[in-house]
C-alpha cells in the first residue's frame, strides 16, 4: 500500500509568482484535505476536496485554490504569493465511506517566498 | 483566539523522566485527536478520544479526555529521545464532517539522553 506522497519537497520562489503543489492521496483514498503549517505552529486547515469537488474551506483568500483528479490526487496552486505565505504544506487523504475517520498526512512541500 | 490551547508550547526533559501535555478549550467536542510530528514528515494520528473521561494508554503514553468533554493531557511515562517531536491535539472542526481538523499550536517535546 502506497502512502502519500508530495512533490515536490521543497520550493524557493519570489513575492508575486504563482505555485502549483502536489500530492498523491493512499491508495483507495477518495478525499484530500491540505493544510498551511507555519514554522512551530500547528497545521491550519485549508481545503478539502472530494469527488472532484471543494467539500470545505478554511480562512484562506481566493489566490489558494485547488483541484482533485478522477484518480484522487490533488494539486494546490497559489497566486501572488507574498512573504507570509512561507509554510510547509501538507496534504492528508483518508476515505469517506470507510467508517474510519483517520487523515494519513504526506511528508509536505516547504515553500519559502523570498 | 485560539479554538485549542496547548501548554506547555515547549518541553525540553532529560531521558526518563515523566511529563505531561495539555489540550484546552472552551467548547465541547465530540471527539480529539493526538499526533506526533517528527522534523520533515507530516503529522501521525497517535489517538482518538470520543468518550468524556476516557483513557487510551499507548505503550508509555497514556491520553485523557475530560469529563465535559472539553480539554485532554497527554502522560509520556520515563520519556526517551524517540518520544521527540511535535505534540499536536486536534478537533473535526466540520461537525459531523470529517476531514477539516483544526490543531492546536503544538507543543514541542525534546528528550535529551
């Protein structure tokens, strides 16, 4: 069984460019939710998708936004990324009908934005 | 404000002794999450508490869910340096939907030999 896995590990970028995250969910995992997770900080919720569709978002401006693909995986993009936008990011997939309500979180992508 | 409070944000203990870490809030929850994070990995579900007053024990972990259902600790028994991390409580913050936790901020544990 394949867990998850992000790409890529790390990402150096500068204020204004765009970025495109990605993660490949656990195998039968059919739900993706993605987290910001500041240095020392807990993880903050961002978006979860499911089926394809955004099922759920946290505080987080329009410039975040995501995509779901028919085999489950799921790619962040975020637009005119400024300073505070340095985070690692984590995906979690789990599976909805499953009963089981735990999230198996990848290793994360750090992004720094210089 | 934080929806959950962890204290304390940092630990830094001597191998064998024992410690505890607590998860507070001022809303009732219908279930809490433990996870421990290591440098460069992602966050691993240690526990889930739904029961007011429960207590899960794993191995020399021992968790905690109040009685109201409100706050939880964590007991690290004769910690060791594999116990390092980052302690994280958790909360489905989609009510009956899953999949939308909102942590605490953390708190982070060395053990030196």
């Amino acid at each position: 069984e394949t867990g998850v896995t992000q790409s890529p590990t790390h990402l150096i970028k500068t204020r204004g460019q765009q970025v495109t995250l990605r993660c490949s969910s656990q195998s039968g995992h059919n739900t993706v939710s993605w987290y910001q997770q500041a240095l020392g900080q807990g993880p903050q919720f961002i978006f979860q998708y499911y089926r394809e569709e955004e099922n759920g978002r946290g505080n987080f401006p329009p410039r975040f936004s995501g995509l779901q693909f028919p085999n489950y995986s799921s790619e962040l993009n975020v637009n005119a990324l400024e300073l505070d936008d340095s985070a690692l990011y984590l995906c979690a997939s789990s599976l909805v009908s499953s009963g089981s309500k735990t999230q198996y979180f990848g290793p994360g992508t750090r992004l720094l934005v210089l | 404000t934080q929806l959950l409070e962890q204290s304390p944000q940092f630990l830094s203990i001597q191998e064998g002794e024992n410690l505890t870490v607590y998860c507070n809030s001022s809303s009732v929850f219908s279930s809490l999450q433990w996870y421990r994070q290591e440098p460069g990995e992602g966050p691993v579900l240690l526990v889930t508490v739904v029961t007011g007053g429960e207590v899960k024990k794993l191995k020399r972990l021992t968790f905690q869910f109040g009685d109201a259902r409100k706050d939880s600790s964590l007991h690290i028994t004769a910690a060791q340096p594999g116990d390092t991390g980052l302690y994280l409580c958790a909360v489905n913050a989609g009510g009956t939907s899953y999949g939308k936790l909102t942590f605490g901020q953390g708190t982070i544990l060395t053990v030196h030999p």
